[in-house]
C-alpha cells in the first residue's frame, strides 16, 4: 500500500499496515523513491511497528542494516544473498541460537535487478496449518529440540558461529507461532529419524506447490516488505552493469508489536 511519509505514518496508514500483518504476518508498502535516505526509512520505519533490537549478524553493516547487493570478493561474496544466485525457502537468521531468534524483518529496495529477482512469501502460519492436516505426527517430530541442526562456520580454522540445533516451529513468547527453517541441501543436518525425514520431505513437498497462499512480487525502487520473519524465496536476476540490484534489510528479534495474539483477539 503506498504510504505519503514512511518517516511519520499517519494513523491510517499504520492501522492499515497493522491490519495486513494482523492477517497474513506480512505487508508491502510503497513510498517515493526520492523520499530520503534509504537506511534511515528502514530503521524510521521498523521504529513505528516496535521493531528495535536489531541483530547484527556477520555481514551486516556497523549499522545493523544489511546492504544486498552482488559482491564477488571479500567476506559477504562467499555467501548467496550478496550473489545473483537463486535462493531456495527459508525464514531469517535460521543459523541463529535462542537469544537471538529473528522475529520481524524490513527488506526495502533501492534499486532493481535488470531481470529476475521475484520474491516468492508464505506465511509460516499457512505452512504449519497444512503440514498439521496432513499429519499431526509432522509437527510433532518438526518441534523437537534437535530437529534441525545448522553446522558451525568456520574459516581459515577459526569458528566465526557454533553450531546450533533447534526446533523447525516452536511458540515464542507472546505465544505465537515461530519457524526456523531451510530448504537447503548442504551444510543441514535433520534429526536421523523416520518421524523427522517424513516431516521434512512433506514441507519441501509442500513449498514446492503453487499454493493459492503463496505471495509473489518483484519489489520496485521504494517498495518494501515489513513483516514477521516470513517463509521466502528469491529467484536468480540479472544486473544492469554499473547500476546492480540494492536492498536494505534489517533483521529485529522482537516481533512486530500490535501482532501479538492478545493483540489480534483485542480487536
């Protein structure tokens, strides 16, 4: 939806905003490219919904705010977002450890690819729902302590992140629902039972349907995403020479405040 000043919202636009998270975990707002600085909008922005503990993760800027774009050396071009490449179903920060679950994320662009590029979301609430009617016994081997086990990271011998096991869905604080999740195939190890195998191949068969639920956009200069740590994709692109695909995206650890379900039943 567009909104006049992403830097002050006015009520309207917050509570309309408010109503499409309260809905689907997720909004897509729309502002004059031109409107001022990038980085300050995301961190104005994610300030009007709660969000403020930002996570700093390894290839953040001193900021806390990432800047997507292809970089082929250094640190940030060993890792895909910072490539052309496509990248398959995740949630955010599923590498991190309990302390610092990513809960929400802002992901605003600055400038498109040339082609490609589409985002495909999913709300992990839907995914939950349906893996649940197909079978109880997928949630139940999905939300134990070990089910999904992310190798350390280490370079040149020296361990830039632990290892970190963890459930797929769990209940957060506030009771909601949250997932941890990806699809990759390398560098994942699932809990070595016919419970967790058949659990995690229902979900990859799941996300690769074309489910009515499923949400695809290509982000337009000063359009962005604001959301509670969505499922999400991203199809391979092609950059313009000299004038490559940019986006801003913050990772918070608190959830987008107004979704909580006390919240949702208090409206």
């Amino acid at each position: 939806m567009p909104v006049r000043d992403p830097f002050h919202l006015s009520e309207g636009e917050r509570r309309a905003l408010l109503g499409r998270l309260r809905k689907t975990n997720m909004a897509i707002y729309a502002t004059d490219p031109g409107c001022g600085p990038d980085k300050a909008l995301v961190w104005a922005l994610g300030r009007q919904f709660g969000l403020h503990e930002l996570d700093g993760n390894l290839c953040a800027d001193g900021d806390r705010i990432s800047a997507l774009e292809v970089r082929k050396e250094g640190r940030k071009g060993e890792y895909i977002p910072y490539s052309s490449h496509r990248l398959n179903w995740h949630t955010d920060g599923y590498y991190n450890g309990p302390g610092r679950r990513v809960r929400g994320f802002v992901l605003h662009c600055v400038r498109a690819a040339a082609e490609g590029g589409e985002n495909t979301l999913l709300d992990p609430e839907i995914a939950y729902i349906m893996l649940r009617d197909q079978d109880p016994e997928h949630i139940r081997a999905l939300m134990q302590a070990d089910a999904m086990t992310i190798p350390p990271n280490a370079q040149d011998g020296i361990e830039l992140r632990p290892s970190q096991s963890g459930p797929v869905f769990m209940a957060g604080d506030t009771g909601n629902l949250y997932m941890r999740y990806t699809a990759r195939g390398r560098n994942i190890h699932w809990r070595p039972d016919p419970a967790t195998r058949a659990a995690v191949q229902a979900l990859g068969a799941l996300l690769d349907e074309d489910l009515p639920h499923m949400f695809g956009l290509r982000l337009a200069p000063g359009q962005g995403l604001l959301c509670n740590n969505v499922l999400h994709r991203r199809a391979r692109f092609t950059d313009t020479p000299g004038q490559g695909r940019l986006m801003y995206r913050a990772r918070y650890y608190n959830r987008i405040s107004g979704t909580e379900l006390a919240a949702s039943w208090g409206q």
